[in-house]
C-alpha cells in the first residue's frame, strides 16, 4: 500500500469507530480480516495513524474546526506528524486509493489555526468533565501534562536480576536499538516511531528464558519505591497477570514469603507461567474461590502488602488513548469504592512496624491523595513514609527522582512530563511499631 492508501485507510477506520462506537483495537482487528492483501509493515503504519489521530482528537477538531474524520486526520498530521501544507497535500492528490484533494477551507485552516485560544481540555486532548480533575492535580499546567500523557510511549523493558544482568543483556538486544532508561537501574527502552513494527520481544530469547519482562520504568520505580527486601513476608494483593508481582520477587532475591492473589481470578491465569519462566520459586498463588477469603492465615504479620490498585488508568493514555475517550464519570465512582475496599482489607494483614504500599496508574487525586488521606483517617496507626526514604537503600537515585516526580504530603506522583514514564502514584504508608 501507498502512504496515500494507508491515510485513506485510516480516514475510513476513523469514520467507522465514530459511526460503530467499538474499541479502535476491535475495529483494526476486523479491518486487517478484511483486507488480507495488507502487509504487516501497511497494518503497523494505519494502526500508528489511527492511534495518533486518538491522541490529537479535540486539537486536531479545533485546528480543521470540524471534528469529522477526514479532518481529525488532517489535523493529526499537522499537530503530531509535523507535516507542512505542501506534504499534506501530496499525499491527498485524489489519484488511485488517495484521499481527495484538499478543499480551499482545509487548506486555510491548516494555513491559519492554531491552538492558541484553545481551552485546556481541547490542547491538552481529554474530555472536557475531566479538566476540573485535572485542574485540581496540575492547575495552569494541566494543558502541558495532558499533551504529554497524549504522546507515544517507548517501549520499556525491566531486566530481571534472577536471570540475568543489565550489562550482559543490553548488548544482545542492541540491534532492537534499545538503551539503558534514564531512572530504573533495571530498566532497558526501545524509542518506536510512528509507523514501527511491534519489535517482536517476546520471540527474543532472553524473554523466552526470563531474563527480561515488559514493563514500563514507571511501573518499575513503583515497585522500588515499594523496599521489598530478601527475607520479608511480602503479599501482593491485586497482582492480576503479576508485573509487580515479578518485579517484587527479584528484589527478594527468592528470599523470604511471597503471596500473590487477586479478587478477580481470570486476571491471575497468566501469572504462573511468568513465574515459572522468571524463576520465581517462593511465590505462592493463592486463586479466589467463591466467598472463601483465601488470607485468612494471614494475621498483622506481613511485614509488605503491595496494593496495584484497581483504577482508572489515566495515567496509562499515551499507550491506550482510545480510552481517555471511552472513560465515563461513573468508572471514577466505582474505582473509588473499589481502592477503598482493598485498603481495608490490606490494614489487618500488616505487622506492627510494617508497610503497605499503595500504588495506582492514575493521575486523579482523588484515587491517591484522597485515598490516603481517607484511609489514614480511619486507620490512624499509619502514616505516610516518603517514598524516596524508603527505597534509598537500594536505588541511589531515589532523591533525585522524587524532586523530578510531584511530591505531596500523601505521596508521590509520576508523569510523562516530569519523569518521563507514565503517570504513577506511590504512597508508602507504615503501620506505628507497638511499643
């Protein structure tokens, strides 16, 4: 397929997710089933122009003034691809498989508008009902926070040290183009451009043999932050599909008790494999089964309960941006109940002078410090540790990072802005040692 073929492939893939209102996965699924003759460099290259024209939505509608499909994508390729009028043009040259030419109105716009005037919702391209929560986190900066949470994700790597070494990994997978991450000192990052091939890391055999996971260096500073120490007795509440999980059990160097579990079973299936393949031995998964309560051993004498919490996921939009706009208030609602839920439940289960470490991929206040603050409030015999004190003994860029990252009094907050990761809440909060 031509570069012309592929943008009218994405103009009609943009006009079918608005008139179907399906996921944009869904909707590539079933035009690459329908046009088997695509490759996959053309599939890779109209998945990259429909997940950008997702990203710059309400800009790319404010630059064209008018929010159908052909101008979204017009749009995008101005405000993410940097394309000039020239460029554009060339591309929409009404020949065989190309998009019409362009209107005089289109060329004027694309000429003359801007974003200058644009309100915050619609230059940083998130949902207006979401900008007072925004608001509220990152005031006048919101706009700049949301265009970042709005741009493409590289792809992070976490090496783990059970299986192997960053020095020795990083030369065998320099073909991938991958380098060290700038904060995780087990990280690894592949930059991927607009048109890039998945990188195929599962194929790699230092997956294969569990030497390195996916994992974005956010989720892994996460599970820094967290200080889980060989020898400790570490419980992983909502460990779902076990990223945190694996992170965790390297850093207890196979020392110690390792429980993982999770309210929703179907998300535990694929964690025993990763154990297994990650070498992972002292971690015990323990599945839900009906009411039963599966902890009920487990009595004030963890010394860490990790809570991934179950959330809205704003943080994670620049690697799924259709879902910023598929998100409703009502999913805030229960996810505040949800986080509530599993924090009661986590309280019991530490020991005197123990820690939970609550996490959640969301930027919203009031999933974290809310949370924190409510939780402490009800549980006054915890209170909240810096993370960076808690993790400085084993990440010597632990200080530095918190003063890049958003410090409150309830915690810490990555974004792709301030640390370029994606956007995570870590609060350690540490039960009073009986005196």
């Amino acid at each position: 397929m031509t570069p012309a073929a592929r943008l009218s492939a994405a103009i009609e893939l943009i006009a079918t997710i608005d008139a179907q209102r399906i996921p944009a996965a869904k909707a590539l699924k079933e035009w690459g089933t329908a046009h088997r003759y695509a490759g996959s460099g053309d599939r890779a290259a109209i998945s990259g122009l429909i997940w950008d024209v997702l990203r710059r939505q309400s800009s790319a509608a404010w630059l064209m003034d008018d929010a159908s499909a052909r101008s979204r994508v017009l749009g995008m390729l101005k405000l993410e691809r940097g394309m000039d009028i020239p460029t554009i043009s060339a591309l929409c040259d009404g020949g065989r498989f190309a998009p019409e030419p362009l209107t005089a109105a289109e060329e004027a716009a694309l000429a003359s508008r801007s974003l200058a005037d644009a309100p915050a919702h619609v230059a940083g391209d998130y949902p207006d009902w979401l900008d007072p929560y925004l608001a509220r986190v990152f005031g006048d900066d919101r706009s700049a926070e949301a265009t970042a949470m709005a741009s493409r994700a590289p792809l992070d790597l976490r090496v783990n040290t059970l299986r192997g070494k960053r020095e020795k990994v990083l030369p065998r997978l320099s073909y991938l183009g991958v380098k060290e991450t700038p904060w995780s000192p087990l990280g690894l990052r592949i930059d991927l451009g607009a048109d890039a091939r998945n990188p195929g890391i599962h194929a790699e055999e230092d997956f294969i043999k569990g030497a390195i996971e996916v994992q974005d260096e956010g989720s892994q500073l996460a599970a820094l932050f967290s200080a889980a120490k060989p020898g400790e007795q570490v419980i992983d509440l909502c460990a779902g599909a076990g990223g945190k999980t694996l992170a965790v059990a390297a850093m207890m160097e196979g020392k110690g008790r390792l429980i993982a579990t999770d309210s929703d079973k179907r998300q535990l299936v694929p964690i025993h494999e990763r154990l297994s393949r990650a070498g992972v031995h002292n971690c015990d998964v323990r599945t839900p089964r009906g009411e039963e309560e599966v902890l009920s051993d487990i009595r004030a004498s963890a010394d860490l309960v990790l809570i991934d919490a179950p959330c809205t996921g704003t943080g994670t939009w620049r690697r799924n941006p259709d879902a910023k706009w598929r998100m409703r208030p009502g999913a805030l609602e229960v996810r505040l109940k949800d986080q509530a839920e599993v924090l009661a439940r986590a309280a019991p289960l530490v020991k005197s002078g123990g820690r939970i470490a609550y996490i959640t991929c969301s930027v919203l206040a009031e999933e974290n410090g809310d949370q924190v603050k409510a939780f402490i409030a009800r549980h006054p015999e915890f209170s909240v540790q810096p993370p960076e004190q808690t993790a400085s003994v084993l990440w010597d860029k632990a200080e530095a990072f918190a003063e890049a990252a958003l410090l409150s009094p309830e915690g810490l907050l990555m974004t792709p802005r301030r640390t370029g990761t994606d956007g995570f809440f870590v609060s350690i909060l540490k039960r009073r040692a009986s005196s």
